[in-house]
C-alpha cells in the first residue's frame, strides 16, 4: 500500500520541484492555518490574498484549498512575499510577511542560477545547482516561524464570493465572454481582446 503523500510533498508534487520560494508560500499557508484555526477550504470559507506570482502561491493553494477557479484566491501584483489569510465564519484575518533577507544566496549559487535559467549549465553544474536549491529550501523550512515572518492579526474587508455570469457572444470572433467582461465596439458587443483592451493579470 502506497503512503499519502504529507502536505509538503503534495506542493512539491503539485509545483513540480522543490525550491525555496515554495517553502515561502508553504510556511505561510501552515501558519495561517494555524494562526485561524482552520483547515483546508473545501469552499469559500477562507480567503488568501497573495502579492505575487511566484513559486510560494502554487503552496497556498494546496495547503489552504484557495484557488483561482473557487474564487478564493486573490492575486494582487505587488512583487512581495506577502500573505493574508481571512476566515469568512469568524472574521478573522492575518497578514503573513516574510522577512527580507530569508534567502540569501552565494555567488555561486547566483551563477549557477544564471547558467540553468539560459540553457548554459552543463549536466554537472545543474545537478549543483538543484542540490543548493535543495539545501537552501530545507534551511528555510527550518527556521523558526517568528525569525522566518511578521504575522498580524488584522481587520479584512473581505471579498465578495465569486458569482456566476451569464455569457455574450463577441460579434467579432464568435467566442463566448463573461458579460462584465463585454465591451461595445461599433455598436456590437465584442470581448477584451477584440476591443483592443489587454486583461493583464493585476485582477
């Protein structure tokens, strides 16, 4: 009989690899959790707020069930490595901030980094370069919650739930959009991208 995989090696599974910027997101969920005392949303009963798209929001998801589909799961480009967490049954909400200078990488590892990311590491030096990534995740899953964040209780106006729309069809592709998305041009309802407006990811 196969083991269940823990929490963590479901957002490894899920991410894909390990590295220290799921470790971020993955701290953060936990401790929200706890800090709320709450599990895993199965709905909307709890809400995160993440401030970038990096690594760590693949963690939230896992641990705390938010997602983009549910609605829960709200995305804010700020570029920082920060977390709220709110919780719709009793109000309560905590603001998750890492600290600056969690993960510190040597020259070394900043150069290997460089190679992989071009397509310039040679099978050794990626095999290196996983193996500090590696070491560097497990020492940030060490350290101890008070030096790895600042956590804040703090009051949350909380989002409203996600709601169903009805469609339009663009009267110039043919395709089906959401009608809050729906722009009039030229007289005829058409969607975002054939009126010109770019939907960036800053929703």
């Amino acid at each position: 009989m196969c083991r269940e995989l823990t929490p963590w090696e479901k957002s490894v599974e899920f991410h894909g690899h390990t590295c220290p910027g799921l470790v971020f997101g993955y701290k953060a969920a936990v401790i929200a959790l706890n800090e709320l005392g709450i599990a895993r949303a199965q709905d909307e009963e709890l809400v995160a707020i993440v401030e970038n798209d990096a690594c760590g929001v693949d963690a939230v998801q896992v641990i705390t069930g938010c997602t983009i589909g549910k609605g829960n799961l709200i995305y804010r480009d700020y570029g920082k490595q920060v977390y709220t967490f709110g919780n719709r049954k009793t109000g309560e909400a905590v603001r998750i901030a890492v600290r600056p200078g969690i993960m510190e990488r040597n020259s070394e590892h900043r150069e290997l980094q460089a190679k992989v990311m071009k397509g310039e590491a040679s099978p050794e030096e990626r095999e290196l370069f996983w193996q500090k990534h590696h070491e560097m995740s497990q020492k940030i899953m060490d350290i101890p919650d008070k030096e790895f964040c600042k956590v804040e209780k703090i009051k949350l106006d909380f989002p409203k739930k996600a709601r169903i729309f009805d469609s339009i069809i663009c009267a110039e592709c043919g395709e089906g959009a959401m009608e809050p998305r729906a722009r009039v041009k030229n007289g005829k309802m058409v969607c975002l991208a054939c009126a010109g407006e770019e939907y960036t990811r800053g929703w």
